[in-house]
C-alpha cells in the first residue's frame, strides 16, 4: 500500500464493516479496489472468494491488469472481476436447469429483442410504426432495471397503454423462454428472481462469493442493487465506491439514492470519503466544486490537489457552430505547437453525438488525426447483422441466435406465436430450432401452413449452404441469395427515410466487397477458405474493431460526455455549453437541471491542466439562425477563475433587471414631469 494517502489506507484495510467509499473524480478509487483484493487474498482469503464488479469490460480489464501486478503466481488464481451483466450471464448458464433453461442460452441484443416485440404488436395491433416499438422495448428495458417483473407490470398497470405494454411484455417474456434466450436486461433480473427463488442456489453462490467489491456504485439500477444486497446477505462483506456527483446515468435507470439506501439497508456501514484529487490543478477543481455545490447532496465532500493552482478557465464565445468548430480546431493545433504536446493529449467532448459532425469536418480539413469514442461500430449495423446472421447460419446451422435473427427477415410470414412453439418443441427435443423445423414430429405442434413455412425455410437454407460452401464465387452467391430474397427493398421498407435506406443498402454492399477481400487474402497462398472460416474470420475482426478504443494513438479524442466519465486528458474542449444543450432542453422541460449539472461537472474534472468551455451566440436550428443563451452553468463559477476571451454578455436575469430599472426609471422622470 506504498503511497496511498490516510483515506486510502483507511478504505483497504477496513473489512469488518460494509463500507462505502465516496470517492470524488480522480481520487484513485481503481487503486483503492485493487490494492483491496491484494490486502484480503494477503490477509488470507482466497482470490477464488472475492468478486469485483463493473459497468464495462475495459473498467474489468484495467482492474484485472492492476490486480496482476500486486498478486503473484497462484495468488490472484479464481478471482473474478467482471462487468455486473457478465456475472450474471455466468449464473443464468451455470444454474440454468433451476430456470427451466436448456445450457446453450442465447442472448438476444437490442434489435432482437425489438423484432420480437414487433411481431408481437402486429399480432395484436396489425399497423405499427419503429417509434412505437422502440418505446415499448424502452419502458419493457426501464420496468425490468426497475425490478418489475411482467407479472407486476399487469398488476399495477393503471392507463390502457400500460395495461398493452404490460401485456406484450408478458408475452415477450414467454417468447424468450420458449428460445432458450435472454436480453441485457435479464442478465441481472433473472438472476435476483433466482435468488429469491430458490435460497439453495443463492446460499451457493454467497459461499462463492464471500467478499464484493462494486465500482461506481452510482450507477447501479434498482434489480442491481437487489443482487447486490442478496448476495452479500447478512454479514455484509462488501465494499462499494461511487461519486453521487458523477451519477450521470439516470436515462437508463441508475439510481444515486443506491448510495444513501445503503445506510438504511446496512446500520454498520462506514463511510470513507477520498477528496485528494491527482489528475487535475486546483483551479479546475475549484471551479468544479463551485457549479456541483448547486446540486443537494446526502454527502458533502470538497476535492482538492496539491498539483499547483493552475490556469484560469478560458470561454470562448463563437458567433456560430461553425465558427465554433474552426476555432476549437486552431486553438488545438496552435497550443500544440507552442508547447510541444502530442494530439493524443486533447479531447473534444459534447453532449450530444450530432454535435461531432462540425467539428469532424474541421479535423479533417486541417489534417488532424481524430478518434470517436464511443461511435457506432461498423458491425452494430442491424443490415450488418442481418447478412452476417445468414453467414453464420449457412455455415452453422444449429446458431439459435442467427435463426431468430434472420428466419423473418425478409418476412416470411413466421410470427412470434410460431417460433415460440418451435421453441417449446426444440427445448423438449433438446434439439436447435433449425433442427427442430425439418423434424416430423413438429407436425403436433404447428398447424399445416406455420409448419409448411418453416420447413420451407429450413430446406432452402440446406440447399443454400450446399451451393455456397462448394462455390469459388461465394460472395457472388451471397449476393444472389440477398436478391432473391429482395433484402433491398426490405430495407428500404423498414428504413424511415430514403437517405437511410440507401446508406443501409451501401453497408451492405461495403460489407460484401470487404468479405470478398477477406477471401482473396485468404485464399493467395492456395488453401481452401471455407464459409466457416469466413465466419470465424469475421467474428474475431468484430471482437477486435469493440476493443480498437483501447488503443492508444496520437489523435485528438471526441466524445460525449457520458462516454468521457473515467477518462482524463491534459487539455480539454467542452462545446455547445448553452441553454437547451447543456442543459439540454429535454431536462429543462421535466424540471431534471440536477443530473445535467453532473454532466457539466463530470466534463470539467476530465482536464488535468487546461480547461476550455465553448458556446455559441447564434446556432442554425432546423435551417432557422436562432439566437442562443450561454448555459446557466456559466454563472455559477466563480468569476476569478475563468477567463472570458470577449467581454462577457450580460445574462438573462441581467437583461431582464436591467429592462425593469430602464422602464422605472423612465416612469420616475414622466411622474415628475
């Protein structure tokens, strides 16, 4: 524990109470975790026994690294640190018979779970537009994060609309049963219910798991904190750190109440508070303190460095977006060259995703090299997905995943009715559900037109993998199959605007011209290249291009805000700071300034040296120019820390004060007249 502060000492060797560490940005809390597991394995308990928990596999991996480094041979062998979903996908595989599940569980991603859910609605709606079905996913993702099972849904549900969601999700549920299959969702919801159900299993896993660790506890849902109070049970050996500050994750159920419901739920918990900051100056960290004081707070906590005040924080005041997206672009390349720093050293981070597109095209035209964080994969595409699911499908047939995947897609008329009893049918069979489609005995299932359509399906995908695994030409063929099947005009059914159907169907054709350069580089040499190998190739390049943001190359960063929480840079670019961006304008409307606040100050405590905000005085809307509003934000820092590069406006409370001195003092001079 060489060169942690008192706090920090504190936190790690505190084991005989549940303990809460509020650690504020850039305290060290990773180091704290990490130097915990090493001081409970050399304290005697095994690493087989402690569990570490976060919300991404890169948090899991730097966790894992940093351990590896303090522990030595067998020491750190059986630890597991995972992500909360990975955990849970590891209980519902292992305890899968107590779920009535078959052990191959396939997990369904977000389009999945929409397809699903669509024909569901048609099946009781008929019509349905995107919108619909995306919102009813939506409130389906918020009620299980909100520990609501389909059964409470029916059972609380007041309005007409939530009384048919409820339903759909009810049906939903039993679909996903009768597939051997779960969402994101499930991953932690199942798992709690298989707990509360079945106490031998959860004793199992309390023996398993005999100390917790969980990282940004702020972040935590209502069904995770669940998991969390039942697997640690009554002796309560955990340690959990957040920052109620950098709760920025409301939109997707996370609750900051989590960290003070522990105090209700655990009367023993301690409380530890990390304020020592290492990564920023003390003007940054004062001008932080500032703008979150204007937030409540059940913990009051106050950071501070040693690193030297600091530079002032600059506000640059554009005229508009573009002018905004030249200026950031040459203040980045003219601080680079008077200090000799490196590209890598800069970020650019905004609210929201639309924001880059400016900022891109300047990047691009000064010849910066730039990387987007936190942007959409290539193979994320859902036409990307689909033809790789064919792929996957004539090469294997027995990928559940890929079947439900692609079976109605085009539709073939196999609605969700259908596959839930082929589901039923392969489960009783211990059989896949392509499998499952060519069998006889499918027949007592299934009436004669549902049954014919899947034994259609299943013999033309056998004939399509005979002639595509025997070709020299297999893209070729590929490219036939997707023309028979009209999957163009299919997109452009499905897609909302003509642009997005021809951007979908110009992926396609990109992702077909790059598989066929695949197996030309494949194939130089001589050797056969099969449509397995094909796939196998594409799947590993898919693991590799999630993992390409662990790179690190000398380019400037752009991303979120939400995206940017955990990372830091020496020199940060905060954009678009006005009113109804950030704040955005859906939270001014529903009264939630808190949660952006938190965004603010999360994008402030990235910086470690300098630290540049940036607005707009005017912004193209909707083709309109409109004028704008510097973020409310602005004001609640403190004036002898920020330096404003134009003089700075007046604000709208000024405005309107000084309306009302102009119009009394106009009234004294006609009442004196």
């Amino acid at each position: 524990m060489k060169g942690l502060n008192p706090q920090q000492q504190a936190a790690v060797k505190q084991v005989e109470h549940p303990l809460l560490v509020l650690a504020g940005a850039g305290s060290g809390k990773t180091r704290v975790i990490t130097e915990k597991i090493a001081y409970l394995v050399k304290q005697g308990l095994p690493a087989r026994n402690i569990a570490a928990l976060t919300f991404t596999n890169k948090a899991a991996r730097e966790m894992q690294s940093r351990v590896a480094k303090l522990l030595h041979g067998s020491q750190s062998h059986g630890l597991r640190v995972s992500t909360f979903h990975s955990l849970g996908l590891d209980i519902l595989r292992k305890e899968h018979k107590a779920l009535g599940y078959k052990a191959a569980i396939t997990l369904f991603d977000e389009y999945d779970k929409q397809t699903v859910i669509k024909s569901l609605f048609s099946q009781h709606v008929g019509d349905y537009d995107k919108k619909t079905v995306e919102q009813y996913a939506a409130i389906v993702g918020k009620w299980k994060n909100a520990f609501i099972t389909s059964e409470q849904a029916i059972q609380f549900a007041h309005s007409q609309l939530d009384k048919h969601i409820a339903q759909i999700y009810e049906e939903y549920t039993r679909c996903l049963h009768a597939y051997n299959a779960v969402d994101f969702d499930d991953l932690i919801l199942m798992p709690v219910l298989l707990f509360e159900k079945h106490h031998e299993v959860l004793q199992k896993w309390q023996n398993r798991i005999r100390y917790l660790l969980v990282d940004e506890y702020q972040d935590t849902n209502l069904t995770q904190y669940q998991l969390v109070k039942l697997l640690v049970g009554t002796l309560a050996k955990f340690t959990v750190v957040g920052d109620d500050d950098q709760s920025i994750y409301a939109w997707r159920g996370a609750q900051p109440e989590n960290l003070a419901q522990l105090q209700r739920d655990f009367p023993r918990l301690e409380v530890i508070k990390l304020e020592q900051n290492y990564r920023s100056t003390g003007r940054i960290l004062k001008v932080a303190n500032h703008l979150i004081a204007n937030n409540p707070h059940t913990f009051e906590k106050k950071l501070w460095s040693d690193l030297g005040h600091g530079e002032p924080l600059r506000i640059l005041t554009n005229p508009n977006q573009d002018a905004e997206a030249e200026k950031i672009v040459s203040e980045i390349l003219h601080h680079k060259l008077m200090n000799g720093t490196r590209y890598k050293d800069y970020a650019i981070l905004y609210r929201g995703n639309h924001q880059s597109r400016l900022i891109e095209q300047s990047l691009r035209s000064f010849m910066v090299p730039y990387f987007i964080s936190g942007g959409t994969s290539f193979f994320s595409y859902a036409e990307v997905k689909d033809v790789l699911s064919y792929l996957r499908l004539l090469s294997n047939p027995d990928d559940d995943a890929a079947f439900l995947r692609i079976v109605n897609t085009p539709r073939r008329e196999i609605g969700a009715t259908t596959l839930e009893k082929l589901g039923a049918y392969a489960r009783e069979r211990h059989v896949s559900l392509f499998a499952a489609c060519g069998e006889i005995g499918l027949n007592s299932h299934l009436t004669d037109a549902p049954r014919k359509r899947l034994q259609n399906f299943h013999d033309w995908i056998l004939q399509q993998a005979t002639l595509i695994g025997a070709a020299t030409d297999k893209i070729k063929l590929v490219n036939e199959l997707l023309e028979k099947i009209g999957y163009s005009q299919y997109l452009r059914e499905d897609s909302a605007t003509r642009d997005a159907a021809e951007r979908r169907i110009k992926n396609v054709s990109e992702l077909l011209d790059w598989l066929q350069r695949i197996i030309d580089k494949n194939t130089a040499d001589g050797e056969a290249f099969t449509l397995t190998d094909l796939v196998a190739k594409v799947l590993l390049l898919d693991v590799l291009e999630r993992n390409r943001e662990d790179e690190v190359n000398d380019e400037v960063s752009l991303m979120t805000l939400h995206a940017a929480k955990g990372l830091e840079f020496p020199h940060v670019f905060l954009i678009g700071v006005e009113e109804k961006i950030l704040p955005h304008q859906n939270s001014i409307d529903e009264g939630n300034i808190e949660e952006e606040r938190r965004l603010a100050y999360v994008g402030i405590t990235r910086a470690k040296q300098t630290c540049t905000l940036s607005y707009c005085t005017h912004r193209k809307q909707r083709g309109v120019n409109e004028e704008c509003a510097y973020s409310r934000f602005l004001d609640e820092l403190p004036e002898e820390d920020l330096h404003w590069t134009a003089k700075k406006p007046l604000s709208e409370e000024a405005k309107e004060n000084n309306k009302k001195s102009f119009f009394a003092g106009a009234k004294n001079l006609l009442s004196e007249d």
